[in-house]
C-alpha cells in the first residue's frame, strides 16, 4: 500500500492535501469548509443543510440552470455533506475536467448568487428533508441520539430543526456564508489522477488572499440526558445506544476499533450472534465506532418489537459488558481481516480517500499512510484489546428509542 502525500500551504492559511493514485482516470476533489452544524449560531440549527444547498443555486456569471448544466456537463459526480464541524462540497469526475471543475467551485465558494427566491427553495427543501425522517426512524434514532450523547453543541442535528429552519432568514445564511465559509480554516483534498503543481497553481489564483482569520473555539456544554423516548405509533422499537470510548488520537484507538469490530464486525460478531441469531431479539442490529475532534463513542442500533425491546436492549448493554471477560484468538483475527478489508477497499477509491486524508489532517494535524494503518491494525491482539477494554469499563449508556413503547435504562 505504498503511497505518497501532496502538501502545500498557502498563504492565507488554507490547506492544501493530495494523494496520487496509480492506474486510476478519475479524480477526487472536496473543500471542507469550516461551517458545520456545531459552528452555527445558537438558533440557526439546519442552516448548514440550506447554505449547502443555496450556493448552488446560481454562482459567478451563471443562473441556478446554468451552473448545473455546466456542472453536469464535466460528467462530475457531486458529494457533499454537513458534519459537526464542516461543510464539505465536492465530486468525483474524469481527470480531463478537473480544472474546469475547479474554476466552477471557486464560484460556487466565494461568489455565489444567493438570490432571495432561491434561498426559499433551499430552505423548504431542508424543512422537507427534516419532515422526511418521520419515514426513516433509524435514521432518525441516530440523530437524535448523537445530539443526547456528546456534549452541546457538538451533537446538534446537521438536519436542523423544523422551528429554527422557519426561522432562519436569508440575511442570517448570508452571515454565516460570510463568517464561516473561511479561507484560512479551509481544507482541500484531491485524490486520484491530478498534477500537484498545477492544482496549487489554480488554487493559488483562485483562493489566495492575504487575510487569516479565526474562527473561536466552542464552548462545551452538557450533555442532554441519559435516556429519550419519542412516540410513534409504529410496530417497531428503534434503539440507539451510545457509550464514550476513546478518541483517534489516544494510544488505544486500534484496540477500540477492533474491540467494537468484535462487537459487531459481521455475521459472526457478538452482538449479531448473541442478540439476533440465539434469541431471535431483533431484525437488525450493529455497532460502529464514531468520532468527532473532541470526543468519541461506540454507537449501536438495533430494530425490535415492541414486546421485545426491553430485553433487547437488556442483552446489548450485557454484550457490551462482557466484552472484556474473555476474546478468542479467532475473533481478534476475524475483526482484524475485516478492518484490514475495509482499508484495502477504501484505498481503491479516489472519493475515499480525499475524504480520509482530510478527515486525518482535520483530527490529528497529519494524514497516516495505509501502511501505518494496517501495520497498527496488526500490531493488536488478544491481549491488548483487553487490556485495553478493561483499562476503559463501558458506562454510562446514553440511550434513545423512537416506538409506541418505551424502555428502561438501569
């Protein structure tokens, strides 16, 4: 997994990350601008899913259409999504277009049309996308129970709420346009088939100022609670479990992954074989290790009936309990070859791994290679994972059900 890291700095502060990738035609590019849900102002929660939205309305020299049929025209595919701390917009598309698709984003990032009408749409769009999770409670369970669980704001919904996104103007989105989409915190990653020095070129021309600005810290609050129930009238329970567990840049991280990989790493994982295969408790259930710069959790769903939900969640919090009575040699290797496979997969696409370069760059000031990942991964074992499950007892559960019947949590 050999590979190499393209960086440069410009002078404004914004970063600039590339990662080549060979016998690849397509390329990868994302701005990560320092805007997401927990930067907001107090009362503007959902806003990030409108000013994602709303840029793309019109930019530059050209109309809502316009832009999108040049957009559509470079063959791009687009991705983009809020977070806790950033908004990221970008795409995937074949090489040739890159610069073309370039010159685009800067207009869509620092010249937006932001016309009245338009931020209407976007705005009942994002109402609507909030109205839609009514359909969707597992979606909406796990929303909600990363809001309960880290401390205020970190865990405010990217969604929004529907009283606020009313409530928001488009003076207020151009606010925090104008405040949060900063040059200075701005990441960019490209990963796939690209010239380094030609992108820094562009980059430069387009996005070079000489003002630095920052943005100021959150302040933490408290978190919500230990225990949520919404009521629907639904025939299932939705569980969203969450516990704290340690963070990327902790000595332990690789003993988390692969503890949680035990946990819920495949068919054969605890909680699959315990919760649903012997007793029939649940129709799906799984775990994954989540993280924010601050803080980090395992999070667990599991979709019952109402009859069955209590012991559900009894059996779960009993399977996170006992995890670090006893792991056999088979399970830590089964775990170990399923993160390694997730690895491999991921190195195999341009999309992932501009978002993973940054993601490291944003968390821990660096990017890790592969090799330095899988050799991590590696290095684990029974022992260490143990060691590092009792060192680190789960507690604490914070829990969130959505379903006509609640639970009790001990």
């Amino acid at each position: 997994m050999t590979e190499k890291l393209d960086k440069h700095i410009l002078e404004n502060g914004m970063v600039l990350l590339g990662e080549p990738m060979e016998g690849v035609a397509s390329v990868a590019f994302g701005f990560i601008l320092p805007a997401g849900a927990a930067l907001l102002p107090e009362g503007c929660c959902g806003a990030g899913a409108v000013v994602s939205d709303w840029i793309f309305r019109g930019a530059g020299d050209k109309s809502s259409k316009e832009l999108g049929d040049a957009l559509d025209g470079l063959g791009l595919h687009r991705a983009g999504s809020v977070g806790s701390s950033h908004i990221t917009v970008g795409a995937a598309l074949e090489a040739g277009n890159l610069a073309q698709a370039l010159d685009l984003y800067a207009d869509i990032i620092l010249k937006p049309s932001l016309k009245e009408d338009q931020f209407e749409l976007a705005r009942q769009l994002a109402v609507d996308g909030v109205l839609s999770l009514d359909d969707e409670p597992r979606q909406k369970v796990m929303l909600k129970l990363r809001e309960r669980f880290y401390p205020s704001p970190l865990g405010r919904s990217p969604a929004g709420e529907i009283a606020e996104l009313k409530a928001l103007t488009a003076e207020n989105a151009k606010q925090i346009i104008k405040d949060n989409f900063n040059l200075s915190q701005t990441i960019f990653t490209v990963a796939g088939k690209y010239d380094f020095d030609t992108v820094c070129q562009q980059i430069e021309k387009l996005f070079e100022t000489k003002q630095q600005k920052t943005i100021e810290s959150v302040t933490l609050g408290s978190k919500a609670g230990k225990y949520t129930h919404i009521d629907n009238d639904g025939a299932q329970v939705h569980i969203g479990l969450m516990t704290e567990t340690v963070k990327p840049t902790d000595e332990d991280y690789y003993n988390a992954r692969v503890a949680v990989s035990v946990l819920s790493g495949g068919m054969s994982a605890r909680l699959f074989t315990k919760v649903r295969e012997e007793r029939g408790l649940c129709y799906a259930i799984g775990a994954r290790y989540h993280c924010l710069k601050d803080a980090a959790g395992i999070m667990c769903y599991a979709g019952t009936t109402p009859d069955k939900a209590q012991e559900t969640l009894d059996v779960i919090i009993q399977q996170f309990d006992k995890l670090g009575d006893e792991i056999s040699e088979e399970e830590i290797q089964r775990a170990k070859v399923g993160l390694e496979s997730s690895l491999i997969l991921s190195s195999e696409s341009s999309s992932s791994r501009a978002g993973a370069i940054a993601s490291d760059y944003y968390i821990l000031g660096r990017v890790r290679s592969l090799d330095e990942i899988k050799n991590k991964i590696e290095a684990t074992s029974v022992d260490s994972v143990l060691g590092f499950l009792r060192s680190n007892k789960f507690k604490d559960y914070t829990v969130v059900t959505i379903g006509p019947k609640q639970v009790t949590v001990e």
